[in-house]
C-alpha cells in the first residue's frame, strides 16, 4: 500500500484517507484543526507525484520476464536522453553484423539502486539545479535539498550549511561498499527505528549453502527473510524507495535510509520490508522517487552509510536465459565461498557520477583513456592496446580485483546504452552515443580476452604437448605434438598386438596386482580426461583445431584402450620383474604426452598475454572499419541495435 504522513497528527495513513490532494488527512480535514505558520510549509509540495512503477497506478502493460523495464541511474551531468541518444524510433534496428554482435555474457547489465545522488531526483527541478550546481558538485551538492527542507531563509553562504552523510562534513553519504563474492540463496532483512520512529533498513544477512554473512545492524527480532530457489536464486523484481532527513538540524547534515524494500523472486515470492509512501518533502524529510528494476536479476554488492545499508548494486542476467553458467563465472569469483570485497575509496564516483562500485579503480583511466582515442585517434581501436597493456598483466598475476573491475565496467556500459542514459562524469558531447557505442565494443573486445585469462585462472588446467602446441602456436611444438601423438599410437598397438592372453587368471598375485595397477592407471587416465575438458572449457576456440583432436584421441580413446589392456597383460604375466617393467610400461604410454611438454609459468604467462593480444587483435580487426574513424562517424548516420550495442550501416 502507498502510505503518506499527515503534517498534522503526524501518522502515517494509506494514500485512500487523503481524499483531497493536500497533506493533511481526512479527520485532520473534518475537525477543522490548524495548520502550522505558513513558515513551516515552506516545503510543501502538494502536486501529485507521477506513478513510480507499474502496480501502484499503472498506465500501461508491465514488461513481463526477461524485458526489463527502462531503468534511470541518476547522474550528476544532467544530460537529457535527447542529447545522447535519438528519439526517431527508425535510427534504432534488431539487426546486427555477426562481427559486431556481442557473446551473450557481454549483454548483462550491472547497476545500482539507491546510490545516485539525492538532487537528481524526478521530483527535483534539474534544469535549476543544473545552473546553481557545478557539475562536479563541490561543496554544492546539498544546497537543493536543504533550500526544499529549510525554506528560502536557509543561509547557503554559512560554512556549516552543506553537510550530507553519517557523522561527518560530506557530500557523500557512503562510507563503504561490499561487494559480494558469490550467488546468493537467501537473504534476511533486518529494520529499527530511524527518523520520528519510522522504520528502515539496519541490517541484512546473506546466505549461501552454509555460509553466512551479515553486515549493518541485526540486534532485535528478524524483520522478513526469503529464501530462493538454489537451482535458480534470482530476483523477478527489486524495489526500492529512500528517506532524506534532517539529522542534525544545527550544522545542517542530512542522512539518508532505506524505508521500503522489496524482492520479488522468479518463482513470484515476495520479501517486502517496509512501507511505501507517497513521494513529497514535508520540514526535515523527504520520501524519494521510488526505483525499480526489473530481469533476472542477482545481487552484487550493498552500499552502507556506516552501518546502515542504503544501496544495492545488481546484475542483470536475463540474456543468458536458462543457461547463467558462463556468466555467472565473470560476476562471482569467490570459487564457491561466499565473502565480501570492502571498498572504501572511489565512493564520489559512485554516488555523484553514476558509476557502479569496482574492486580495482585503475579500470577508470583506462576508460577514459579509450574515450580520448574515440574522440581523436584514427583508428581509434589504437588507443586500448597501449592503455590495457596493465590490466592484461594484472589479470595474468591473478589479480581478481583488476579482472572482475573491467568484466564490471564492460557490463556497466551495456546498461547505460541499452537504457539509452550517459556517464555521469562526461559531458552530453562525449556521451553521444557515435562514441559511446565504438568505446563499449572496445572494452568488451577487452573484457573477453581478460575472461579468458580469467577462466585459466579458475581453472589451473595442466597444458599437455598437444594443448600446449595450440596455444603457443610455434612450429617446434607443433612437431613435438605430432610426433609425441605417433609415438603413443605405436605403443598401444605394439601393447595390443604382443599380448598373449592364454595363461590370464592362471597366477593368483598376478591377478591381483593386475588389479591395483588398472586402478592407478584408471585414477591417471580420469584425471587426464578432466583436465582435457578443463583445457576446452578454457579455451574453446581452439577445440577446432587437428591437434586438439589428437589430444581427445589421446586422452580418452588411447587410454581406456590402455587400462584394459594393462588388466590383461599384467593377469597374464607370471614373473614378478615382468609384472614391474609391464607396470612401468603401460604408466609411461598414458603418461608421455605430458612428460614430453617441458614449460615453466613464465613461459604459461607469457602464451597467454600473446593470446590476449592476439584475440584482441583479431577482434578489431574483423570489426567494421568505420567503427574506429572519427570523421566517417560525424558523417555517417548508422542505426543503433540496443541489445547488441552495435552500430550497422
């Protein structure tokens, strides 16, 4: 129920007892009682609020599942969706290159909820606090807030008169962001008393298997609780409204909450916390534009205001349909066990310019470091190389951090175009969407070579002569895997051919050791198939090449041929020193396609930065040209397929 607070008798009611559009209620109306001096209402607004989302006062069809509903991050640049994006509805086309056609992964969308800063609100006037703002909002950033709380006698000069968040002099009101390292399948709500006894978000806990993690404040009793299905813990629907309010009324800080929370899950069960109030600012508070997001969605991170959660960071993965596997690998990294990454730094980014909370903030440079050469390099595509050459080594030292922060803004990015918004901390001209969309396809062509390191990394498969020839590439290893493959196929055949099985079963210790040998060699060979499909999880492209089938060969048809022939050579044999040496023998032909590979981890490292490099390369290239040249972008005028955040002639 939407519920609104009367100015009078202060209670909060249902919207239905406020039959006349004002802030008083009916029996405050029907008692005649007196308002406050006029002084105190200098904030009242009694216009009505437009309806914030779809089951409250719906005007249309809700998008159904896997449709997500256009969703506005708050940015500091006031940029109109005019500037950045057309509206001429024939600009825009389901069609797509297969060049330039993103891997279903790259069309996720990572955003927040709740961070955005206060004065860009729907029910603000952003064209007034565009010319009283700088766009960089220092120490600016509250005068429109606290003129709307404390009227026109507020003294903007004073030096105490800008104070936003916890318990300091700030414009932000986060102090942290944790950022989850796995999938969740339950989660606990947890609500205390905050401003005049109203009821908002203290506390959560997350749950995974038999892991749990809580963060804020969760003394007293349990507000809702819901767990999700494991086989698909995913939300339908996240809603969330905020409260603005006067903490502090003598230096004039402001501190924000979380009053009404909703999550609604695939299966359509509800965890509702709170109550939502109609949106409008009376002396000392104000109730937020209610947000909401809508998908297949899963929490990534929660944004705190000391202890209190008053954020929340999700992804959308509903272009993956039924299979999130593959990108539920370059969302989560913690292998399995559910922890936090805490963030205390770049927190102005997060709530000022729209941005999503990263592990590693040198992904940033290398952002605008693109940018600039889409703006002015010919081609363009020149400028991520040198500037990701870092972040490639990052990502081989293993540094998850680094990886996760570029496959984040990679996803970021898809939102802002496929919700047609900007970024917070560009202007309209570098938001234009000619640059934005070249600048996207280039950091996912990053993203993607970074997965790949990224899947070796979660991996650890060991590289076998053949694997090995296929990722180095040079003509001496692919020799060596020729040969080595030649030799294998000798010895079994030698192995099969030379047996003489008449005498099996005949010797008792034979038969025996016969048995715990084909064991060993049974416990090698599984081993060695694991690791083959290791090999082609991490690197499947090159699973259409000839050496990877003779590593198939080998690995699982030349070795199940070799556990039954050791079973029946060894039952056979009747010495005990050829009972060894055959032990010995059938060990070395399963084993010699490793034994033959000798590389240490530098010369790992350095195959895989050349296939980095490589794969990037090759991606660029294969790209439509007029993608990277600047003025054939000022003179074309290309349609814009939105799923794909593509560009097609």
């Amino acid at each position: 129920r939407i519920m609104r607070r009367c100015i009078l008798c202060e209670e909060q009611q249902p919207a239905e007892n406020f039959t006349i559009e004002t802030w008083q209620c009916n029996t405050c109306l029907s008692s005649d009682a007196a308002l406050p001096p006029a002084q105190d209402l200098r904030a009242l607004d009694p216009t009505p609020a437009s309806p914030a989302f779809g089951g409250v006062d719906d005007e249309g069809p809700t998008p159904g599942f896997g449709e997500p509903r256009s969703y506005g991050m708050s940015t500091v640049s006031m940029i109109s969706e005019d500037e950045v994006f057309p509206d001429d509805a024939n600009l825009y086309t389901d069609e797509c290159p297969e060049s330039c056609r993103l891997p279903l992964f790259c069309q996720c969308r990572e955003f927040t909820m709740g961070a955005g800063c206060f004065h860009t609100e729907g029910h603000l006037d952003p064209m007034k606090i565009a010319f009283e703002c700088p766009r960089l909002c220092p120490e600016r950033c509250c005068q429109a807030l606290d003129s709307l709380l404390h009227g026109s006698s507020f003294d903007v000069a004073s030096e105490n008169s800008v104070s936003a968040g916890p318990d300091k002099s700030s414009l932000t009101f986060h102090t942290k962001v944790l950022l989850l390292t796995e999938l969740i399948t339950e989660i606990h709500l947890f609500g205390g008393d905050m401003a005049d006894s109203e009821t908002g978000l203290t506390g959560v806990t997350f749950v995974r298997e038999e892991d749990n993690l809580s963060a804020g404040c969760i003394e007293g009793e349990e507000s809702c609780s819901l767990k999700l299905d494991p086989e698909n813990p995913f939300f339908k629907k996240v809603t969330m409204q905020q409260v603005i309010f006067e903490a502090d009324p003598s230096i004039h800080r402001l501190e924000k909450f979380i009053c009404y929370l909703c999550l609604e899950s695939l299966a359509g069960e509800k965890l509702e916390f709170g109550d939502l109030n109609e949106v409008g600012t009376i002396q000392g508070k104000s109730w937020l534009q209610p947000e909401v997001a809508e998908g297949k969605l899963c929490i990534t991170g929660v944004g705190f205001a000391d202890a209190f959660p008053v954020s929340m960071q999700l992804v959308d993965v509903a272009p993956m349909g039924d299979d999130v596997d593959d990108a539920l690998e370059r969302i989560f990294y913690g292998r399995d066990v559910l922890s936090f990454t805490c963030l205390h730094t770049g927190l102005a980014l997060y709530e000022h310019h729209g941005m999503i909370a990263m592990e590693d903030p040198s992904a940033i440079p290398v952002l605008e470091a693109v940018m600039e050469a889409v703006e002015h390099a010919n081609p363009s595509w020149t400028g991520l190389l040198p500037n990701a050459i870092n972040i490639i080594d990052d990502a081989l030292a293993a540094k998850m951090g680094t990886t996760a922060s570029v496959l984040r803004l990679d996803r970021y990015l898809t939102h802002v175009i496929q919700k047609k918004l900007s970024v917070g901390m560009w202007d309209a001209s570098t938001n234009h969407y000619k640059k934005l969309i070249p600048l996207k396809q280039q950091i996912s062509i990053l993203a993607r070579a970074v997965g790949v390191v990224n899947r070796y990394n979660r991996n650890k498969p060991s590289f076998t002569v053949y694997s090995w020839a296929c990722l180095s590439g040079d003509k001496v290893s692919k020799w060596k895997a020729y040969l080595t493959f030649a030799v294998q196929v000798l010895l079994v055949t030698m192995l099969c051919l030379g047996m003489e099985v008449e005498n099996f079963g005949t010797q008792t210790p034979s038969l025996l050791v016969s048995v715990l040998v084909s064991f060993v060699i049974i416990s090698i060979a599984w081993a060695q198939m694991e690791n083959y499909n290791a090999i082609k999880e991490t690197f499947p492209k090159q699973m259409g090449k000839s050496l990877m089938w003779l590593d198939w060969i080998t690995n699982k048809v030349l070795a199940v041929i070799v556990v039954i022939a050791n079973f029946l050579l060894l039952g056979s044999t009747a010495e005990y020193l050829d009972l060894v040496l055959n032990s010995t023998a059938t060990l070395f032909i399963v084993e010699l396609d490793d034994v033959a590979l000798s590389v240490d981890h530098e010369g790992i490292v350095d195959a895989l930065r050349s296939l980095a490099y490589r794969l990037i390369n090759e991606a660029l290239q294969n790209m439509d040209k007029r993608y990277w040249a600047v003025k054939e972008l000022r003179r074309s005028h290309p349609k814009i397929n939105l799923k794909n955040c593509a560009l097609v002639w």
